[in-house]
C-alpha cells in the first residue's frame, strides 16, 4: 500500500501596511499679533510616513476655515497669508491630508491676538531715510534723510522744519544740551539750534559716516573718513584731533570713566584729551564691522566681518569672543537688552544673542542680511527692520510676534535705519521708501548699560545707567 504523504506549505507574507496620513503639523511660524489692515503670514510644513504629497487646511480662530491648498511635497514649507476683520484673542488650527484622503489630527492651538492700532502714524520724508531717529526731552523726532534733509517733526507726526545740507545725511542726529548735532557726506558736522538755524559747521577732508558722541563736558567727538577722530567744544571749535590707519567710519562709543572707543584699522581707546591708551589689534585677516559698546564696567564690544563677536577687557585685552553660525559678516551696531543679554544682527539674516555665559544663540532668522541695531523693550519685544524689507518684533524667546513690508527699494550703502523707542513706548523706524513710520507700543526701552543705538534716545553715545521713566 502506497503512503502519501501530504506536505502543506505555509507561506508568511509581510501583511499589507495600510497606507498612514501625514503627521500633525508641528513646524508652524506665524506672528503672535495681528492688525484688521495688514494680512498675516503663516508658514507651516510636516511629514507623510507614505512620502505622499500634503495638503493644509487652516482654521483661522474666526469663522473661517481655508479650503484645503494643492498637494506639496513633504517637508515643503507652505504660505498662506489672511487678514483678521475682528478685534480680540483667537486661536489658529492646521491639519494635514495626503493625495489619499488620510487626514491628521488637528494641531495644537496657536493663540493670536488681534488689535487695530499697529501703526500710529507715517510721515512721507523727500528721500529715503538710513539715519536712526532721535528724541528730544519734549519727544521731538529728528532724522536725515540721503537728499541731505534733516527733519524734525513734533510727536503726533507733524512737520517742525526742515534744514537743507551739502549732501546726504547717513548720520544719525545727536542732541546735546542745547543743540542738534550731525555730519553729511559733505565733510561738514553740522550743529543747529532747536529751532533749525544752523550754528555753526566744521569742515573735515572726508565724507562723515560717523554718528557723533558726546561727553560729559558736552564736547563733541566723531569720526570722518579722513582717517581721523575729531573732538569739538559746544562752539564748534577744535579741542583736539588723533590719527587713526583707516576712515573712522564708525560712531565712537564714550566709557563711564571719559575713555574714547573708535573703530579703524584697530580699536583705540583714547583718554578724555585724545591720547591713546591702547590699540586692540583687528580680526586676522579681516576688519571690524561695527561701530563699538561699552559697558558700565568699562568692558568693549565689536563685531567683525570674519562673524566674531569680541569682548575686550577695560586694560584692551581680550575678554572672549563668540562666533556667529556661519562665520558670516557682523554689521548692526550691537544692543544690551534684559539681562545684558548683547543683541546683534548678522549678514547670514539671524539675529542672534548673548548671555553673559555661552556662545552666540540665534534667535530668528529673517529672509535677507540684518544691518539694523535689534532693540529690546522693557517687556522683552524686540525690533529691528532687515534688509528683506520687513520690520519685525519678537517675542523675547524669539518667536515672531508680528512684522510689515515697509522697505521695498534696494540700497547702495550697508546703513539701515534701526528702531527708537520712546517713554510712551511709541517704536519709530525710518525706511528707504522716504517714510518715518511711529508705531504703537506700550513699554520704553530697559535700563541697561547700552539699550537702544547709541546707547539712548538722543543718541550721545555715552555709557551711563538710563532711567527709562524720565
């Protein structure tokens, strides 16, 4: 009799996976305020474990939900812009679809506060304005503009006067005690009186960059792109002059002892009567970028074109230096906010901070170079307008708390208007489109050794400790 014998054979097959929808959108930037004029941008991107393309849907927190966008690649960053008709506090939800209908669950709330009052007022200057707005005791404005134009408006926005230079005005004015200082590419460092008329002018053989600074006595120290660094009594007479290895493009920052820091071919500190205590010799094979700070200890400040930040001690030794993500250009002259945490922006379109401990950390990264000072409010905002056109302000922790085009014109010099803040909290920030903007804020600057662009609102240029209620 014949066995047979019956062999059944098991195949194990991977089972089938089911096709998976697209992880909840957790990449999400947009700001944390929002005004009924100007339309908000919204950027978010996520992953599809199925790599299939994703599609968005948007509730904006006030009754209206977006219709689902196209299908973009994975990991793509999407942008969507809306504009909020209601005033109040609101919260944002996205969720994802892939080609297969699979939806994901909605992301986490995102809170938006919207308002009405973004922008105070805006006054249309006759050229485009580089300088950095300055304040009077009475909160007077006054800035240049490149026509050779210095204005001065009240604080409602209203045209004081005008004076016409010899050329463009790049300088920033600085307000003494009883006049207004600035210089032009005319060679000529203006002095005018509160009403416009001019003083008195003196003649240098350079164009003049330099914002001036002022010291305790009321002299007048500033650089010109002869090479040299200039000191003037309130009568425009000369006091005395050094001579530096290169253009003293930069503004001189003044220390609490009367110490004179310039930046040229080196750094020099120069006692109160022009002689030089020491030299801190430039970054190998590079030069410095920015004007100097300094601090109520007497320590220095200055950003390089090779991405470090150098820190020099009161005797011109070196403190640290920290260097920027990729070792691209520092150019805005640098701020202290809370904390005397340094602000600074960069070539690479980070602004970046510093502690007291640490390295550089960036805290957000715009679309172009950031030439402007960032400034921190007393709440821990921070502006700063970048060369992508946009004004921006942060949270302190970085995020963006809102930012408007108001820049769209391309520029010839590496000089941006930075943001002044008045006691009221009024931001004002001028553009190369000839606009002075003032937008609505509510805190002034914080008391630290060097807050805002030349360390205060009048822009001396002089480390002392700023009472920010006066």
């Amino acid at each position: 009799m014949m066995k047979i014998l019956l062999l059944t054979i098991i195949l194990n097959q991977t089972p089938i996976r089911e096709n998976q929808a697209p992880l909840v959108p957790d990449s999400i930037k947009y700001p944390t305020y929002a005004d009924t004029v100007f339309p908000i941008t919204l950027l978010v991107r996520t992953t599809d474990p199925d790599s299939d393309l994703i599609a968005y849907q948007i509730d904006w927190g006030d009754d209206t939900v977006l219709v689902w966008t196209d299908f973009f690649p994975p990991g793509f960053e999407v942008e969507q812009t809306h504009t909020y008709k209601k005033l109040g506090d609101f919260s944002i939800r996205i969720r994802a679809k892939d080609k297969n209908e699979n939806i994901s669950d909605w992301s986490k709330p995102l809170p938006i506060t919207v308002g009405n009052n973004l922008i105070k007022w805006q006054f249309e200057a006759i050229g485009g304005i580089y300088s950095t707005p300055a304040l009077d005791k009475d909160d007077n404005i006054y800035f240049g503009t490149d026509e050779g134009l210095l204005y001065s408006l009240t604080p409602e926005g209203k045209l004081r006067w005008i004076f016409q230079a010899r050329g463009p005005i790049y300088t920033s004015p600085v307000i003494g005690k009883n006049s207004v200082y600035f210089g032009s590419t005319d060679s000529l460092l203006y002095c005018l009186d509160f009403n416009g008329q001019k003083v008195w002018e003196f003649k240098t053989n350079g164009e003049i960059y330099s914002t001036p600074a002022i010291d305790q006595k009321g002299n007048i120290i500033f650089g010109s792109d002869d090479s040299i660094v200039y000191a003037l009594n309130e009568k425009g007479k000369l006091i005395w002059s050094y001579k530096t290895g290169d253009a003293c493009s930069f503004s001189p920052a003044i220390g609490p002892d009367g110490t004179i820091y310039v930046v040229a071919d080196s750094v020099y500190a120069l006692n109160p009567q022009g002689k030089r205590k020491w030299t801190f010799p430039p970054p190998d094979d590079g030069e410095y970028a920015t004007s100097p700070i300094v601090d109520l200890e007497s320590n220095v400040y200055i950003g390089g074109d090779d991405g470090y930040l150098y820190g020099v001690l009161p005797n011109g030794r070196l403190r640290w230096r920290a260097v920027v993500l990729d070792e691209d250009q520092i150019r805005s002259e640098l701020t202290i906010g809370l904390g005397d945490t340094i602000l600074l922006g960069c070539e690479d379109g980070y602004v970046y901070k510093k502690g007291r401990y640490g390295p550089l950390v960036p805290v957000y990264e715009t679309d172009d170079e950031v030439l402007a000072s960032p400034v921190m409010d007393e709440a821990g905002h921070i502006y700063f307008l970048s060369e992508d056109g946009f004004f921006y302000c942060l949270e302190r922790d970085g995020k963006l708390r809102w930012k408007l085009e108001i820049a769209m014109s391309e520029k010839t010099v590496l000089i941006t208007s930075a943001a002044t803040i008045g006691k009221d909290g009024t931001i004002y920030v001028g553009s190369q489109d000839n606009i002075l903007y003032a937008f609505n804020g509510t805190y002034g600057i914080p008391d630290t050794p060097w807050p805002t662009f030349h360390q205060n609102v009048r822009h001396t240029g002089r480390a002392e400790k700023y009472e920010s209620k006066k």
